[in-house]
C-alpha cells in the first residue's frame, strides 16, 4: 500500500498556491531531512488550474474584480512582470482560439496592459492559470533537480477518508474505470474547491436541454449544445433560454452568449429568476470623498444592539454605498465599521456574522466589470433579457420545452411564466454538505470525521486549518469559518488564499 506524507486532495488554485509554498520553503531549507513524500490526487484531465482558470472555464471567462485588486500584494510585481513578458506569446493564442469575443478584449485592453494601468483591466481568468501552471511547474522541475522532496500526482477520485489507529489517515481513491485502491498518509489536506451544484430538477432525460453545472463538461461545450439546441428549435419565439439563480455564473455566460454573434442571433429570451431579482453591479469608478453611516452612527451612540439591529443597519448602508455602482472603497468603510461593532457582541454571535449573515450582505455588494456589465445592457436594450425576482418552484412541460412556475416576491402568488424554454440553466449554489453530492464530503461529514460550521456549506476548523487533528481544510470549504487566523465568509478569492498559504505549509512541514 502506497504510503505518503503529505497528500493534496485536488489540484486547483487552494492546492497549487500550497505546493508553491512548500517547494519554497524547501529550496529555502535544502538539508531538511527526511525528504518529505508528497502526493498530489486529482480527478480531472488538468493540474494546476482548477474549474475557474482552467479548460472547463471558457478562454474568455473574466476575473470578477480588476486585476489591482484581483492578485495578492506582494505577489503583483511578480504577476505583472511574467503577464507582460508573455504576452507576445499569450496574444496570437488568444486570437487564434477567442473568438469575437477575445478580439473585442484585446481591442479594449491591450494598451491598458502595455501601459500597466491594472487598476482597469478584468483579464480573463484563463491568463491566472497560465501563470500558476508557469510558477508550479518552475518550482517543481527545481525541486527534482535539487531532490526537496519525493513529489508525485494521481489521476483519480477520492471517495473516503478515514482515520487509523496510529494517526495517520487511509484514503479511497477511485480510477477512471472504477477501480478502488487505498493508500495510506500522515498529513492531508482536503482542497477540492466549491461544493457541487445543487440539483433542482430532473430534465436530464426529456426533450429539453437541461445544464446543472455549466462547468461540466465545459462552458464551451455547453454554449455549442445551446446552440444547437436553440438551431433545432424551429420557431424563433420559442428559442429561450432559462438561468435559475443569479449567482456569478449567470452574468459570465450572458457575456460568452452576447459576445457570440451566431448564439447571440439565434436567442429570443433569457429569463432570470432569482430571490434577489438582480445581477451584479456594475463597479463604481469614482471614489467618494465621503463614507456617511448614519444607522450603523445611530446603533453605536445608542449603545445598545444586537446581531439582527447590527445586520439591518449595514445592510440600509450598503444600499447606500451601491447608488450609482458598487462604491468598494464605501463598502470597505462599512464592512469595517461592522466588524469593529461586532466585538461586543458575544461569541457566538461573530460566528453566526461570518457564517451566515454576512453572505446576506455580500449579495448586496455583488459588482462586475465593465465588459460583464456592457453585455447585459445590450441584450436588455435588445429585449432579449428579462430578470424576475421570485422562488423558483418547479417545471410545468409544454409543447415546445418547459414553463417556469415561481412564487412571485412582490405578492407571494404562484405564477407560470407565458414562454416556453428549450433550455434550462441552473446558477444556485451548493447543497448543504451533509447531503452533499460529493462522495467525499458526504462521508468526512456523516462519518463525524468532520462538522459542517454554521454555514453549512463549509467545514469547521482550528487556527492550524484542522478540521481533525493533520486533516486539513483549504479552500471554499474554509468559507464560514472564525478563529484567530480565518476568518472569512467566503475563501473563493485568489489572494486571500495565496496570503494564507505560507501558514498552511508551515503546518504540514512541521514535525
């Protein structure tokens, strides 16, 4: 039975950033003795990347925020020097394999690129793997050359894991053709990003196109079956398409389907239906000179409050801080505000802010670059977008697809929607874990190897990313988490876990 060390689970962005700062760390010790074995597990075709930078992200799939604030601050020269010198490589491919969509990028940002005004470009998020595959496979060729350690990778699933006797742990790990074999470690660390997307109906089987995950198998091969689909569909009133939820998903793929003259062509109707009945906001250039809080100024003079009064108000501010766009710097202001006036509270009552109510505030802040934002005024201005803010209750089969039936917000009533869909899209978050699709989450959580924290989306850990002693956490699945390192709503962004990585790989080298 093979037998490792440290075991990564997963190879996207929370376990690429950590093995980074492992063979760092080891360069910077080169006598360290013994060699630590390291093993890396992974499911997909690709290492180092991840969904979101890697080939199941479409090639013209944009960061959220600007590329200033987007990468972490001490890594930005090195970030900025390595995008600029492999441009004259990075361009042609770009061209040659992005479409309309690229050449309008290009267009608009080229200069701001060779004239480094960061600080305004959205890059596509294809560009951040490229650059973590480039540091990775730096540090791992040095690291063989310079013998650091026994490094090795697996392509399969792991389904369980399991503690033993002697402290250390025994992983399941299933092959492609369904081949289960065990392997023993003495530290492992759980990286395998985003829970899986909730399943919200069964259409899989019917004449409609029915996408779960856009990133499976791909974006870009979910866009060609929507086009397909809606080619197929004979009477244009009736080529629309269906988006469930408004998370980041739904604004990238109005941008990929607008940017897409054919796709964009072919398409009657996107309909959206959402509790918030909104998409992101379009970010705020200007900064305002000043941040007024007069609920969160009210609630403190008084003295008195509690988490509900202490949510409200920053909720009343922060629909102030996005009139006329997402002001970040007014949002900052707030969000710190609240913090500070979250120290007298108890406990439990900071736990239940980073776990739960802040998600609630994040939704309001929710903000998309220029080029996201563009596409959604254009197919608005087209008629060929509407928003519904409502509960999606079920599908309702019709002649040419299906109809939506939602629980309006203004009035409660049930309502089936007049159009029928051909495609339906489903952009909602993720199960609880305790029910979660994935075979591993599900067990580490009703084998009581770990707990969900109050979030239930996330797992609960110690300072030390513990979640059971040397079985460790990185990644999303920290979101939720309050201790006196994470503390952190949501760990979906680049930075904060390249920033946290350091601490991580100090644990697993220890001892």
């Amino acid at each position: 039975m093979k037998s490792t060390d440290i075991t990564l689970i997963g190879s996207g962005t929370a376990a690429t950033v950590t093995l980074i700062q492992l063979f760092q760390k080891l360069k910077n010790d080169p006598e360290k003795q013994p060699k630590p074995r390291i093993l890396v597990i992974e499911k997909s075709e690709e290492l180092w990347t991840g969904v979101p930078y890697g080939y199941r992200s479409s090639i013209n799939s944009l960061i959220i925020t600007s590329v200033h604030d987007f990468i972490n601050e001490e890594e930005k020269p090195e970030f900025y020097s390595w995008f600029q010198g492999d441009l004259a490589d990075w361009v042609p491919f770009y061209k040659k394999n992005g479409g309309e969509v690229a050449e309008r990028w290009l267009q608009a940002n080229l200069n701001w690129i060779e004239t480094s005004q960061w600080e305004k470009i959205y890059i596509p998020r294809s560009i951040y793997g490229r650059y973590l595959k480039h540091k990775v496979n730096k540090l791992l060729e040095e690291g063989k050359k310079l013998n650091l350690a026994d490094f090795s990778t697996i392509k399969a699933e792991v389904t369980d894991i399991k503690p033993l006797e002697d402290g250390n742990y025994e992983i399941t790990v299933e092959s492609q053709e369904g081949i289960l074999s065990k392997l023993v470690t003495k530290k492992v660390v759980v990286a395998t990003g985003s829970a899986p997307v909730r399943k919200i109906c069964s259409l899989e089987d019917g004449p409609v196109l029915y996408i779960n995950d856009i990133y499976e198998p791909s974006i870009d091969k979910n866009l060609e079956t929507i086009r397909k689909t809606l080619n197929n569909t004979s009477v244009d009133k009736d080529r629309n398409i269906l988006f469930i939820g408004s998370n980041a998903s739904v604004i990238e793929m109005i941008y990929l389907m607008e940017g897409d003259s054919t796709l964009s062509r072919l398409i009657n109707n996107i309909t959206l239906v959402s509790p918030s009945g909104a998409l992101p906001h379009p970010t705020a250039e200007e900064t305002l000179s000043e941040h007024p809080l007069p609920n969160l100024d009210k609630l403190s003079t008084a003295g008195s409050y509690d988490i509900d009064s202490l949510v409200d108000a920053a909720t009343e501010e922060i629909r102030l801080a996005m009139v006329g766009g997402a002001h970040m710097d007014y949002v900052a202001t707030i969000i710190g505000t609240t913090l500070k006036m979250l120290e007298s509270l108890s406990e439990d009552d900071q736990r239940a802010f980073i776990a739960i109510h802040a998600i609630r505030l994040r939704n309001q802040f929710r903000r998309a670059g220029s080029e996201y934002i563009r596409a959604v005024r254009i197919m608005e201005n087209l008629n060929k977008l509407k928003i519904l803010k409502g509960k999606f209750q079920k599908m309702v089969p019709s002649e040419h697809g299906v109809s939506l039936q939602y629980e309006a917000a203004d009035s409660g009533s049930a309502i089936t929607h007049p159009l029928a869909f051909p495609v339906v899209i489903n952009c909602t978050g993720s199960d609880d874990l305790n029910i979660s699709a994935s075979r591993l989450l599900y067990n580490l959580i009703n084998n009581k190897i770990c707990r969900m924290n109050l979030s239930r989306k996330g797992i609960e850990v110690n300072e030390h990313f513990e979640a059971a002693p040397h079985l460790y956490i990185f990644g999303p699945l920290l979101g939720g988490n309050k201790n006196k390192l994470i503390h952190f709503w949501q760990l979906e962004n680049a930075a904060r876990l390249t920033g946290l990585s350091p601490h991580l790989a100090d644990e697993l080298l220890a001892n």
